[in-house]
C-alpha cells in the first residue's frame, strides 16, 4: 500500500469536493439550482455550502477527500494521492471536450387565420379574456389550422419559442406536443415585477385558472412567477434518487432570486407523489408549501366549481 505523509494528507483535507470536480472533473458535475450541485453518477448527492450529502444512502462530509473514500471506496493513501496527483493530469482531463448535441429545432404548428375556438375554449372553461387577451398579445398562445388546436409557447431568456403543448378545442380529447419541444422551457407566466416566489402547475391551463381566481380575488394575478410543467412528472421509486422535473430546474436556474415554490399540483396519485417528491429534493435550499386544489381534481375544476360551472362531484377527465 502506497505510503502518504501527514503533511500530504492535510494538503488533500483543504481541498473541497465542489472546486475538485470543477477543475478535475467537470464532466461530472451538474447544476442543480442555484448554487446546488450535484453529480452525474449520483443525482441523490447534493453539494452546497461548503458541504456534500448523499441522500440516499445518508452520508456526507466536507472535502473531497472525503467524497473519494466514502462514495468512490478509495483508502485514505489512493484518495490523498488522487487530488495531490490530479494537476499532472488535469490538462488531458480537460483537453477532451464532448461534441456539443446539435440542439432541437422547434417545428410549430402553422396558424389559423383567426383565434376565435381557443378563445371560445377556454372563456368557457373559466379562464378570463384578460389572462387569454395577455396569452395571445405576447405570443405565448395562438390557434393552429386545421386543427384548431390551442398552441402554448414556453420561451427561454431570450424570448426564443422552445417548447409548444397542443390542447383539442372540440369534443376530440387531444393534447399532445409540437415537434423538436424542449422540456426545459414549458408554459410560464413571468411575474409583474421582479419576485422571489414561484407558482408551480402541471399544466397551462391550470396555471390560468390559478390566474383566474386570483384576478377574480381582486389580487394581482401576475404577482408572482407561474410555471406549467411539461407533462406529468413521475419520479424514481427511491424519491432521493429522482431528478426534479427539468422545467422547474431550468426555471430556478434562470430566475436565482426565486425562494419560495407553491406547488399547485393535482389531486390524484401522481399529483401527491410529484409533490412530495419536489419537497424532498428542493426543502434544503427553498421553502415550498403544498397547495393542491381545495376541491375538484385539478386547478381548472375548481375554478369551474368556484363559478359554478361544475359540480364538484363531475371531475373532469382531463
């Protein structure tokens, strides 16, 4: 067994996991939000504050050293040489630059002449014309032909259209997604002025209806951020394990400031579960409340019930 001097083993102590993967393995690391990272290999290990936890397996420490012989099973010699011996190899390391994956183009559907169904649409689920007038004046909803499908946009910070959901306005249940959609940029509503909290929905719709009561409260329905997810968001069996839903990491990791996150998610099983997963994952570094529906199955049945529109016992199928 190789033999390490003391004096090595606290040079290697001063060397904390975050600037280790950084400088010698930036391949491995991954923003999680903010200034919370965790690792390719391990998306349940968190690092922040000077600090690295491994969730699942409840485990942590400081140093990268630590890392290296709690997680990669190195000895204390194999670990201390692996950082006091990185910067010999560190230039090769970083040398190898993955070719970047061509990113995705976006097809969207061509528009109607008019958008007088959608319109008709969703004023008849509940939503008011002046959340609908606001979605289609900043482009962010229009109606396509033939099919007179209501199209969502969702943007990123350059206001580039990266992602599109598709809703059928007839009898004909359909919801579906433009070609080339990015999920890491779905449907969002940015608040007035600059805000630390986040409204969390599983749809757009939901999200307007969300909207919708709070313009019918006499509040300010663009307060706050609100954010749609980018279809159902199913978590890992082992909730530590999971990824939180890329649209909301890609969201937190554009707008900073945001601290606080209301999740609005449905009443059913994978509602429930989405949100007790989120909190796990996000509680460390933002304060989140579980705010489902008080009634119906999802934000639009009670907005609908809220107006009369529906009976609380008739929950759509959505």
């Amino acid at each position: 067994m190789p033999y390490v001097t003391p004096e090595q083993i606290e040079r290697a102590k001063r060397m904390d996991l975050l600037t280790y993967l950084q400088i010698y393995e930036p391949q491995e690391l991954v923003c999680f939000s903010g200034n919370v990272y965790t690792t390719r290999s391990h998306d349940s290990l968190k690092i922040s504050n000077g600090k690295w936890n491994w969730w699942s397996r409840g485990i942590g420490g400081r140093s990268a050293l630590d890392y290296l012989i709690k997680v990669r099973g190195m000895t204390l010699p194999e670990a201390v040489i692996q950082i006091n011996g990185q910067a010999a190899i560190a230039p090769l390391i970083l040398s190898r630059k993955l070719e970047a994956a061509e990113p995705k183009k976006l097809l969207l559907p061509e528009k109607n002449e008019n958008n007088d169904r959608v319109v008709d649409y969703l004023l008849g689920r509940g939503l008011q014309i002046t959340l609908v007038d606001y979605c289609l004046d900043t482009g962010r909803l229009y109606e396509s032909q033939p099919y007179h499908n209501a199209v969502f946009i969702g943007f990123d910070r350059k206001g580039t259209p990266k992602y599109a959901t598709l809703r059928g306005t007839s009898n004909r249940r359909y919801m579906g997604e433009a070609n080339g959609s990015d999920k890491h940029f779905s449907f969002s509503i940015p608040s007035r002025e600059e805000s630390h909290s986040l409204h969390l929905f599983e749809s757009a719709i939901d999200l307007l209806s969300y909207g919708t009561l709070e313009l019918l409260s006499g509040r300010d329905w663009r307060q706050d951020c609100c954010l749609s997810l980018a279809g159902i968001y199913k978590p890992k069996k082992i909730i530590e394990e999971s990824t939180p839903p890329a649209a909301l990491m890609q969201y937190l990791k554009d707008f900073p400031q945001i601290k606080e996150i209301a999740l609005h998610l449905d009443n059913d099983t994978a509602g429930r579960l989405a949100a007790k997963t989120i909190q796990t994952l996000l509680s460390p570094v933002h304060t989140i409340s579980d705010e489902p529906p008080k009634r119906g199955k999802d934000m639009n049945d009670y907005l609908k019930i809220s107006l009369g529109l529906q009976r609380p016992q008739e929950v759509e199928r959505l």
